[in-house]
C-alpha cells in the first residue's frame, strides 16, 4: 500500500496509535448508499446479521457505506482478499465525539494482515447505551455488518468488536450479548461494561493507561476486568504507562492476539 491521501506513509500508519491520524480519507472512495437508522429511543441489542455466503463483489480498498454523518460507515478490503478464502473481521467504534475516520491508521493494519476492517459512526455524539439504553446505533451497526457479510467471505470464528473509551463500553457490552457472533471482544481504556446476558464465551482483550484523567484505570483494573472474569469470560489485560489513548503497540499487541 502506498502513501495515503493524507500524505502519510504505510510504515507511519503502522507505527501510529488509533486516533493519532484522524484526518479523513474517504475523498475519491467508492460510497454505498445503506440508509439511515430508524428514529426510536430503545431496541433489541441482538444484532440479526450472519457471516455467510457473499452475494455481491467487495470493493477492494476503502469504501464508505452511506453518504452523511447519520447512517455512516467506513470498510476497508485488504488487497490479499479471496473470495474463496474466509477472512477475519474487525469492527472498530469510535470515541465520544469521534468517527468511523478515527481508525485511519487500522487500514494499513487491515491490509498488512488481510483482515476486512469496518468502522461505523455512532448515530449521535457517541454511542446511546451511554444514555442508558440501546438505540438506533445498533439498527444501523446491523445494516454495516449485513452489507459487509453480503460482500465478504467472513471466518465466523474470526470476528472481533472493539472500541476506544465510550465505543470501547459499547463494544464489550454489545459484543457480550452477541458472543454468537463475535468470537472476539476488544476494549481500549472502556469506561463501563453493561451486559444483561452472556451469550456464547467470547475472548476479551481490555487495555487501559494508568494515566488516564478521562477514564480512569481503575475502571477497567477493579471493575470491568474482574466482573468479566466471573463471569466466565477470559480476559486478556493490558496496561500501559500513559492517558487516555491507544498507543501503537497496543493496537498491535491486541490484532496479534486476535489473529493468533
């Protein structure tokens, strides 16, 4: 893969931490309309799209799935992409206030280990189960995924959900009642875990930065790691010296463990 649109070269995306590159690079993408979620306060966080197979050819590269900031998603289709072989599959939630375009650096990640990569926008600011229940975001992360399974050949026991600090909460708890689709759960520095059931066992992975003013450490160290653990879950935890941020070895500490 060459320099990007921003300038910045594949071996910088590499060594980059998640949000340190937020420019966007959708200028001169393919777009895909998917439509926007339904308006309504509350809805039934299991999600009804399955890995199966393909119907349509994917668009190799970064492609975008709708067309405003409601209704938005970014993938990205390594160039080493089989339709004969199931790929792995990461889905990456943003931070409050942030985007599916916060995950630049996870392209040249997707590419360097053939893995397909989609990063939703929340509906609003952030993810509504901050608000207490969920909502719309989770209509709209089942169109995402119901448009990526309808053009890519996923390994089933390959997918992973994880997010940054509020996407990071969404993820562990959304992933947690969806075990029977994600097989892996992912949660850099997550500032809860709300899950009313388990369903299926899926590996988790939670770092978190003992400098942390926004969400502090002890959320994830006292909290979210050991709940998780009694409830059966087996949990990978890493922390590192530093705030509330995704270095870039800790990106990479967690795709080798999810593609191990």
């Amino acid at each position: 893969m060459g320099p990007s649109r921003s300038g910045v070269s594949r071996r910088d995306f590499l060594k980059t931490g998640l949000a340190a590159l937020a420019t966007p690079v959708l200028a001169g993408c393919k777009i895909e309309p998917l439509g926007n979620p339904d308006a309504g306060p509350v809805a039934d966080p299991k999600l009804t799209a399955q890995p199966g197979e393909p119907s349509f050819t994917p668009t190799i590269g970064l492609s975008s799935m709708g067309t405003g900031r409601v209704g938005s998603a970014v993938m990205y289709v390594p160039a080493s992409y089989s339709p004969d072989t199931p790929a792995p599959l990461f889905v990456g939630l943003h931070g409050a206030g942030g985007s599916g375009s916060d995950w630049v650096s996870y392209h040249a990640r997707a590419e360097e280990r053939g893995m397909v990569f989609v990063a939703p926008d929340s509906v609003s600011h952030t993810w509504d189960l901050v608000a207490g229940n969920f909502g719309p975001d989770v209509r709209f992360l089942d169109r995402a995924l119901h448009h990526t399974f309808e053009r890519c050949l996923i390994d089933p026991a390959r997918i992973a959900i994880g997010g940054f600090s509020d996407g990071a909460s969404y993820a562990l708890s959304m992933g947690a009642i969806n075990g029977d689709l994600f097989s892996h759960l992912v949660g850099y520095s997550p500032g809860f875990w709300r899950a009313p059931e388990r369903v299926g066992l899926p590996q988790v992975y939670i770092s978190h930065g003992t400098e942390d003013t926004i969400l502090p450490v002890g959320l994830s160290r006292d909290t979210i790691v050991p709940t998780m653990r009694d409830r059966g879950y087996d949990v990978t935890y890493q922390e590192f010296e530093g705030g509330h941020q995704v270095p870039a070895e800790v990106s990479e500490g967690a795709l080798d463990w999810f593609l191990q």
